[in-house]
C-alpha cells in the first residue's frame, strides 16, 4: 500500500476555477471580509492570506492572494472583490468526507486501504479532493495487475450528503490471478528446461498448486527468477551470459500467461589466478585462507561474493567494521580465463561509541548490557556484537533480536550499536489448567517466571494438583550472582504422588527437601553447575505390593500339580478322585510350609520405607543453540552425575547424558538429531537402585507411538496361598495342594491383585531422528515447530528378577522403534504438543498409542 500511495501523492493535480472580481487600479485595504466559510476559520484564511489590513494592493497582488488560498487544499471556489475599502473574500468550501467505504477487496486488507487513504489525506473527517481520490484508486487497479489479477477494477463512487458532506465508496473487483500456462527458455544448451525451471519460484499449473499458488503470475517473482537464473549461470562459469529479452503475453480471457525468456549463455571460464589488491591490514596469508576463489577451478560468483564477505568479516573483527571489499572479475576472451582481484579497502578503525536498545518495555537495560560482548569505548568487532546477538537470543525472553550499526554523524571512527528486541511471555502467572493422558487434568495456581519484573532472575512459586500428584514448591535462581555470571539458587518442594495413576506399579511417594544449587560459566558455550540437596521421603506400599518392593510367598518346586481352575465343582471333583485312592484331605490343616517360599525380600524388606539422604550432583553442559525455545540449529550437551552422600539412608548414583544437533538440510528443512542415555545403580549398604529412581521410557521426550512410562521390564504381581492341606498319594509323595482364599474361603490355587506393571530399569537408551519443517499458511513460525521423527528407545536392567516380563540386559535388538509427525505450540496455557506416530518394532508386552497430546504445564 504504501508504494502506491507514494506515486500517487507525487502525481496530484487540482482542478481549480476561479472568479476575481477587483478595480484595476491600487487602493489601500482598510478591512479584510471573509464570507462563505462553514468549518474553516477565519484565522486560517488569515494566516494564508499574504495581503494584511493598511496595504496598498493591485490586481497582481489578489492573483497571488488567490493562489496562496487555493494551496491550503480547503476551497473549490474563491472570489475576491473591492467594496469601498473593503478586500471582500467570498469562498466555497471543498466537502467533508463523512464516511468511507471499501468493498470487493481480500487480497489487499481494507485496514491497509484506510490507512493508505488517511495518509494522503483522505480519512473521515477530512476535506475531500478528488484528484487525490482518482490517482489512488488507479495506483490501487496497478497494484493488483502486478499482482497478476489482470481483471481487476477499482471504481469511486462521490456521494453528495446534507451540510457540504460526501459518502466516498471504493468498489473493488479483484478478479482472479492469471495461472503460468508455459515457461519457455530460448538459447539454452547446457541445462535442459527442466533443470532451469526448478530454480524457479514461478511453475506451470500442477496438482499442489491450489495448495502453494506457485503458478500464480507476480511481476516480483518473475524478476527473483530472472536474478536467480543469471546467478545459476554465473556460478557455473558462463561470465558472458545474458537475458536478451522476456515477453510475457496473457490469453484474451485474461486468464492464463505465458512466459517467454530469451537467454545468451557464452563460454565456460576458468580461474586463472586470485590476487589480494588495496591495504588488507592484516597479514595477506590470513585472508588467504579465506580465499574460496582456487586457480584452476570453475569460475563461481558465489564463491566470489562469499570470499568478500569472509574477508569483509574478519576486517570487522579488528574494529574495521566500514570496510568494502569487492572481487573484480577480468576475463580474457580469448582464453576463456578470468583472473580475480579482491580490492580491500579498509577504511578507518572504528570504536563504539554507545550501546543501546530498543523495545525492551519491561526488561530492564541492565540485563541486557551484561550479555554483551561489544564494549562501549572499544574497537568494534563484528564477531562481538553478532555473539552479543546470540547471548540475547538465547535468554529466552525475546521472540526476536535485531542489531544494527550506525554511523555517529560527523565522524569518521564511531559508531553506535542499536539492539531492538521483541519481547514474549517468559513465564505464567495465575491460574493452570491442563490436560494430559496419563496426569489427567491439572489444576492449580502459579507464579513461573524467568524474568521477574524484568530483573532476568528465575522466581517460582506453585500449588497443583492433578490425578496422580500434589506438589507445592518455591525455586529462585540469580543467573549473575557474581558479575561475571556465576549463578545462585535455592528451592523447596513437597510432593505426593501415587504412581499407579500413571500406569506404574502400585506405590505412592511422599517426599519433602530442599537443595542449593550454583553454577559457574567456563566459557561462552559452557557451565558446569553444582546442586546440594536434602530429600525425606516415605513409602506407600499397600497391602499387595509387587515382589520386587515387598516380598510375598510362592510355590516352590515341592508344590506340584496345583488345580487351574477356581470352580469349586472342579475341585470337589478332584478331591472325590483324590480320596477313591486312598487320600486323605482336612481343609482345617494349613499348608505344609516346605512347599511355600517365604524367604523372598523385595526392596522394603530389605531397606526399609522411610528414608533420609543428601545427594550432590554435578553437571556440564555446552550449547550452541541459536535460541533458547524451539531452537532450529546449533549443538546442546549436557552431562549430569548425582550420588548420594555416604552414609545416608540411601546410597545410589545416577549418570545421565542428553545431547542435540540441528542441522540446516535446505532453506526450509532442518535435521534434528537427539538423545538421552542413563545408568544407576546402588552402592555401600543399599541393595541395587531403590526402585523409586528407577528411569522409565515412552511418550513425550522419549519414545512417542508408546504409552508413557510402559517401556521396559515388569514387576512381579503380589501371590498370596492360604490355609490348605495337600494330598498325599499311594507313596507317600505330595501329588495336589489345595489352596483356600483367606478372605471368601474360596478353594484356588492362587492368584495376584493386579496385572504385572512397567517397574522401570537402571539403563535408558533412547534416541530420534526429525526432519523440522514449516507449517503451511503459518506466517510467524516462531512460536510453533512441526516435524516427521523416528524415534528409538528402551528401558532396560542389569539385574532381572528371574519372574519380571519384559526384563533385558542391554541389547539394541529390544529397541523399541517409532515413526510419525509431532507438533509443538507455545501458547498462554503453555506448550500444546501432540503426535500421531506408528509403532515399527515393540517388544511382546510394550504398548503402542497412535495418538497422544498434553496441554498445559505442572510444576
């Protein structure tokens, strides 16, 4: 809108008619009248006219006087005459516009129209001209004609209302864009149509071009192609090639375009020798090797221009940041060689004078200053202001971080650098309301914010409470405890869980501590951090735990020949048998205790259900990551070790490895890659790893297409065998064990209170691979990530219970494998992640879930 709308303010021409009434000959104005004026004031006429009350004024002088009034823009009509001494001014004012409306436009919005209207002076309220009407509304018809809507019109139409008003109506019929019919390349010999057309954005109809409009005609876009077709030549060696002409030629029905390039490709080129000319400041076999430009190769401009920019880089990193350097190709016609200078001219050393940044309404400047790497008062560096970029980028509180450098004026050797950031939420305050599959629903109230009050510390304080948990707890970290970086923080939790809400094993967990934690930076990438805390936790085990928390009794290899099935019929039938041969059998005798095993310890038999313990860990983590959410390229790591203290009720270790890689794949595509890798064990008096710690796998974060928390071993389910006696046969040998329910009385054989749950293991493998890619008709993408993933993973146990399902030692053939397409969204509520994947390769008891979501955070 605002292009046009330029063209038309500098093409404006006003009809004017005039009357002037005045004696020919001079006379001094002893009174100035001003009649016909409606809105206008007086004194505005006044302050325009050039004539004052005591002049002596003649013809000349009121022809100037009715043009300076006719250049205020407020008057369609003015006469001027004399009565007496008397300068009487008789005006018609232009109308008022009192209302304006659009209608027929889509692809230009009608906010943009107004806005464009109002700047050239057209808006409700004000005098309506209607030259500048006309002009906008052709400008308007060549905007949608380059759009290629060939059929497009704009008509106006003027409304006259009561009191010197008009109605203005803008009438637009858009048409429809002209679909490319043919793209035909003329002169080509080295590439094939084919090859030259892919590098197009413009194509021919196809069966996605409803979907991306890629065949829809643009002035614009024809000349990106043409500018992209020189370079593809350029950058293959053809120094002389040339577009001769294009034609563009549309069908009567306006319809349909058909593309016409006529090209000249020439020669292919080869380097014949690179020089370095002009003052390069630093020493030339530096910028050597920068060099991309090779004797002997193909001719590149790409190659060219980069060698400029490298070399143009580390220029600005030695404070020369006005520095031009431009490669000059020579060719030699006859031998079809080129010989390329770099002409490097340096310019003067320049220093920064100040810092400053824009946007930044609620953070304040101090935060951002402690990022940078650029100092004030110092030589500039390219490299430091880019990296001071990235450290802004990477906080997280920023959506978007743009740097610029000015020129300070009358100066030659400083500059100002201008850091404008577009601020986004950091945190939620208020109320939670969430969904998972597995949580539930969560509820609660919060406060996460990791800039408070724009000071850049981490403050959270939090009450939820969802189907499987309630958790309470405050955390506050100071990331510049020490100017130089080195972070402090504390926090103070309780939390109730009861696991079996998410599909594990029957036990519930109440757990209250405290831990202090620091972190101190080794370099720009990299911390290593450090975290001391306290944990109370007791256990919750029911009356039927699993084996492996709480041991129960099982048959032995002495119980022989147990009955299947719980029918009593079934059993009084067999104990009919049983006494035909000689059996005896007295229900009120209990069961021999030879043929139970009682000496089975799960690991409260053995540890206990209440534990006290300090734990330390200690962490590295390295990240070249371009922002801190939904990152699209660079590398993170993280390594972390917690023990606890030696001595405590619990002694167990914990290492655990994340790491990822982004990776450019093309303009649109990235490749992800990640991972996360566990082991545990316990040591000193602890028996193994308390179970409680142990890792578990599936889900988001892991392994989606699986349910969350359901990869990996089993638990062993509760046995309970009651009062019974046992048959004894002919020779003496136990042949059949009855078994009563203690409860109903019911003759079995046993049984178990639930069905064997994921347990967990002290190994986690888990691995993926995605390809991030954009999501269409999305404009702003920064707050959304989509992509197709693999993912790889299982839980596994070095130490299996000989009767755990689903138990392995580490082996890749037990990886668990998955493949679908995920979406992130980082909204108000906090992130909306789902998936839709499809399990490749599982194990027997692993289950699958196509689809799974979660909204909302808990903390």
């Amino acid at each position: 809108m605002k292009d046009f709308l330029k063209v038309a303010s500098l093409g404006l021409t006003l009809p004017i008619a005039a009357v002037v009434q005045a004696q020919s000959q001079s006379f001094v104005v002893s009174d100035i009248r001003v009649e016909g004026l409606q809105r206008v004031s007086a004194g505005t006429v006044f302050a325009a006219l050039p004539v004052r009350v005591g002049d002596r004024i003649e013809s000349l002088d009121i022809q100037s006087a009715t043009r300076a009034l006719f250049r205020t823009g407020y008057f369609q009509d003015i006469q001027i005459g004399r009565e007496n001494g008397v300068l009487v001014i008789t005006v018609r004012e232009r109308p008022a516009i009192s209302k304006i409306e659009i209608t027929g436009n889509k692809a230009i919005k009608t906010e943009d129209l107004l806005k464009g209207m109002k700047d050239n002076g057209l808006a409700e309220g004000q005098i309506f001209k209607r030259a500048t009407l006309e002009g906008l509304a052709q400008e308007l018809q060549r905007q949608y004609v380059a759009q290629g809507r060939y059929g497009a019109s704009v008509k106006t139409e003027v409304k006259d209302l009561p009191r010197n008003q008009v109605e203005l109506k803008v009438l637009v019929d858009e048409g429809s864009v002209a679909a490319i019919k043919h793209i035909n390349i003329v002169g080509n010999k080295a590439f094939s149509d084919k090859e030259l057309e892919d590098i197009f954005e413009l194509k021919t109809t196809g069966w996605l071009s409803w979907l991306n409009s890629d065949d829809k005609y643009s002035k614009e876009k024809l000349t990106g192609d043409l500018e992209r077709l020189e370079s593809y030549y350029l950058d293959r060696g053809y120094l002389e090639f040339k577009i001769d002409s294009t034609q563009v030629s549309l069908s009567p029905d306006k319809q349909s375009v058909f593309i016409t390039i006529n090209v000249h490709e020439g020669d292919v080129y080869k380097v014949s020798d690179v020089e370095l000319a002009g003052n390069p400041v630093v020493p030339e076999e530096e910028l050597k090797r920068l060099l991309l430009v090779r004797k002997g190769q193909t001719f590149s401009q790409v190659l060219m221009t980069t060698t400029s920019d490298y070399i143009t880089k580390r220029l600005g990193n030695e404070g020369y940041t006005f520095a031009e350097v431009n490669g000059m190709p020579e060719p030699d016609e006859k031998k079809k060689t080129v010989k390329v200078t770099f002409f490097i001219d340096p310019g003067k050393r320049a220093y920064v004078r100040r810092i400053n940044f824009r946007g930044n309404t609620r953070t304040s400047d101090e935060v951002l200053r402690r990022e940078m790497r650029q100092m004030e008062s110092a030589s500039a560096s390219s490299a430091r202001i880019e990296q001071s970029k990235v450290r802004l980028e990477r906080l997280g509180y920023f959506k978007d971080v743009e740097v610029e450098t000015n020129e300070v004026p009358g100066t030659s050797d400083q500059i100002d650098v201008d850091y404008t950031v577009e601020e986004q939420p950091s945190g939620t305050i208020g109320g939670t309301v969430g969904y998972a599959q597995q949580s539930g629903l969560v509820l609660g109230a919060n406060v996460q914010e990791n800039n408070w009050l724009g000071t850049g510390k981490s403050v959270g304080f939090a009450v939820n409470t969802s189907r499987y948990q309630s958790v309470a707890n405050f955390s506050y970290t100071d990331p510049y405890f020490t100017p130089d970086g080195v972070s402090r923080g504390f926090n103070v939790f309780y939390q109730n869980r009861d696991y079996s809400e998410i599909g594990i094993s029957s036990y519930n967990t109440t757990t209250y501590g405290a831990g202090l934690n620091f972190g101190y930076p080794i370099s720009e990438i990299s911390r290593v951090g450090l975290n001391i805390g306290f944990n109370h936790l007791e256990l919750g085990v029911g009356d039927t735990p699993v084996q492996e928390i709480k041991g129960s009794p099982v048959p032995n290899d002495n119980l022989i020949g147990l009955i299947s099935s719980s029918d009593v019929s079934d059993i009084d039938t067999e104990l009919v048998d049983a006494k035909d041969a000689g059996d005896a059998l007295n229900l009120s005798d209990p069961v021999d205790p030879a043929l139970l095993n009682t000496d089975l310890n799960g690991f409260v038999d053995l540890n206990g259900d209440m534990f006290d313990s300090f734990s330390i860990t200690t962490s590295y983590a390295r990240s070249t990551l371009n922002r801190g959410i939904l990152a699209t390229r660079g590398t993170s790591q993280r390594l972390s070790m917690e023990f606890t203290v030696p001595g405590g009720d619990l002694e167990y270790y914990k290492f655990i490895y994340t790491g990822q890689m982004f990776r450019p794949l093309t303009k649109n595509l990235t490749l992800r890659l990640r991972t996360r890798l566990g082991y545990a064990d316990g040591y000193g008096t602890t028996t193994g790893l308390p179970f409680f710690e142990n890792f578990y796998g599936g889900g988001f974060g892991s392994v989606r297409g699986f349910k969350r928390n359901t990869l990996g071993p089993r638990s062993t389910q509760f046995e309970y065998y009651a009062t019974a006696p046992c048959a004894v046969n002919a020779d003496g040998l136990y042949s059949s064990c009855y078994v009563q329910d203690p409860n109903t009385g019911e003759l079995i054989t046993g049984g178990s209170n639930n069905k064997p749950r994921p347990f967990g293991g002290n190994v986690l493998m888990e691995g993926s691979a995605e390809i991030i890619f954009p999501i269409p008709f999305v404009k702003d993408q920064r707050s959304m990530q989509s992509a197709f993933f693999v993912d790889a993973g299982n839980v596994f146990d070095t130490a299996c219970g000989d009767s755990q399902l689903n138990c392995y030692d580490i082996d890749a053939r037990y990886l668990d494998v998955s493949a679908g397409i995920g979406l992130t969204w980082i909204t108000g509520f906090g992130p909306l992640t789902f998936s839709v994947a499809k399990a490749l390769q599982k194990n027997e008891d692993d289950k699958s879930e196509v689809f799974q979501f979660s909204l909302g955070n808990s903390f």
